[in-house]
C-alpha cells in the first residue's frame, strides 16, 4: 500500500498559514480538509495542495510527515513561494 505526505497552505484571516499531513488518496484528502471534514485545525479556510511526495509504505510516509511537521524553515519557504507578502 502506499502513502502520499503533503503540505497544505492557506491564506485567510490570521495570514498564510501551513498543514502536514499523510494519506493514501491525495485528492479525497484534500477534499475533506476544504469540506470540514478534515483536522480539527484545517476547519474554516479554503486549504490548497503546495507540496506532495510518494511513498511505497505507509509507515514511510507516517516518517515523513513527522519529519515535515518539525521543519518549520521549509514550510514557511513553500508558504512564501505561493503567498508572497
């Protein structure tokens, strides 16, 4: 089974902001997150794809997104690429 890790970026009230996170169907995932039925936190804003990889196992993808979460210097760099001040 494989897994997907992906940054999500949104810029409303409060300014830009980002979200990590893993599934197995990007789309559907994405989906959710813009309809309410994501994260408790993506709930309210119109949430858009910035970053994307693919892993062959869910585990590793779980690794990744870990990883991701604590790298706040590249989730403010892909930010800013899409929401320049």
């Amino acid at each position: 089974m494989c897994g997907f890790v992906y940054i999500l970026g949104s810029n409303g009230q409060g300014g830009p902001r980002s979200y990590v996170g893993w599934t197995n169907d990007l789309d559907a995932r994405l989906e959710a997150h813009n309809s309410g039925r994501g994260a408790k936190s993506t709930r309210g804003r119109t949430w858009v794809l910035l970053y994307a990889e693919k892993f062959s196992e869910k585990r590793e993808a779980q690794s990744r997104e870990w990883h991701l979460k604590r790298d706040r210097k590249l989730r403010k760099s892909v930010l800013c690429e899409t929401f320049p001040n």
